[in-house]
C-alpha cells in the first residue's frame, strides 16, 4: 500500500511547521507569570502548604494546556 505524497498538502507532511508567532509566545509567557502568581498568592497569602501551592499551579497550568490542545485541534479541523 502506498500514499499519494500529492493529497498531503505541503504544510501538513513530515517536517513541515509553521512559525511560532509573536502574539503566541506572550500570551504563553503571560500565562506563565499568571500561574506562578497564583502560586504565590496560595502558598503567602492564603498559607497553604508549598506542595500544595506547586499542586494548585501545576493543576491549573495543565487545565489550560488541555484547553490550549482543544482549541488547537478544532482550528485545525476547519481548515
């Protein structure tokens, strides 16, 4: 069985990725100050316990990236 290279567009075979845009990389790094403040706010003002604040962090940043993923793969869909 062999595939037809031709019905793959160019951007989507092997190798083939589209540049990282600006507005994406400060959006990640506003997400990422965003959860190590929720960090601190758990763990200095509310007083939980550290792991417990890294927990909240870790929880909330892979919720987003979950979210990150879904959204993803519907754009992609459309296309």
């Amino acid at each position: 069985m062999t595939v037809d290279r031709n019905v793959i567009p160019e951007r989507e075979q092997a190798g083939a990725s589209q540049p990282v845009t600006t507005a994406t990389v400060v959006a990640y790094a506003i997400l990422g100050v965003v959860l190590f403040g929720w960090f601190l706010f758990g763990w200095l003002v509310l007083q939980q316990g550290f792991i417990d604040s890294v927990g909240e962090a870790a929880g909330a940043g892979f919720a987003l990236l979950l979210l990150v993923a879904i959204v993803g793969s519907v754009r992609r869909s459309r296309r």
